[in-house]
C-alpha cells in the first residue's frame, strides 16, 4: 500500500481548506431529545425489557430552510405540537460483534 508523503499530505489540506465552503443547517432528523436507545452510549444488560415512551415536543415558531418564520397569517406565526405514545419491548443479547464488525480495527 502507498503512503502518502507529508508534502503532499499538506497541499491536500490546503487545497481542502481553500475549496470548503460554509454549510448552513439545522437538525431536521429523527433524533429524539433525550438519551434513548444505541445513541445514549449505555445499554442494559441481556434480557428482555418492557417500557413506555411518552414524548412531547412543542415548537411556538416554524422556520423555513432559509430561516424565515413560515406564517399560517400575516398575524399568525405557524407552530407545532406533537405527542407520541409508544409501548417498547426491547432485547439485548448476551453475544456481541467482532470488533472489525464494531469498526474497532487494530
């Protein structure tokens, strides 16, 4: 395998860094606030678990992508509100992946 040279190695960054250009964003995924899940960093331990999530999420103000107040009126900012009820039945085994599957190379 060929190793890239510190010289080249630096022209590649500056070359990166010239072309990059500023992103603009907001989180519109389907994370949940809160720690839940594979996300949290912690699991339980094996076995079957039973649960319930309740979740609220209320937004007075809806923004567009460019950051303008998305109106419903001229004197009507739009909101949200949102509820979800979810039962939950989740397993952990008691196995676990190699360590090249989990990305943790030597």
């Amino acid at each position: 395998m060929h190793e890239m040279s510190w010289s080249r190695r630096g022209l590649f960054l500056a070359i990166f860094t010239l072309v990059s250009v500023p992103a603009f964003a907001q989180l519109n995924g389907e994370n949940l606030l809160g720690d839940n899940g594979v996300k949290s960093g912690t699991q339980a331990g094996p076995g079957v678990y039973l649960g319930f999530l309740y979740y609220h999420y209320d937004s007075d103000t809806i923004k567009s992508k460019d950051g303008t107040v998305v109106t419903l009126s001229p004197s009507d900012p739009g909101s949200i509100g949102l509820n979800a009820y979810l039962p939950l039945v989740v397993y952990v085994s008691r196995g676990t992946l190699h360590r090249r599957c989990a990305g943790q190379h030597r």
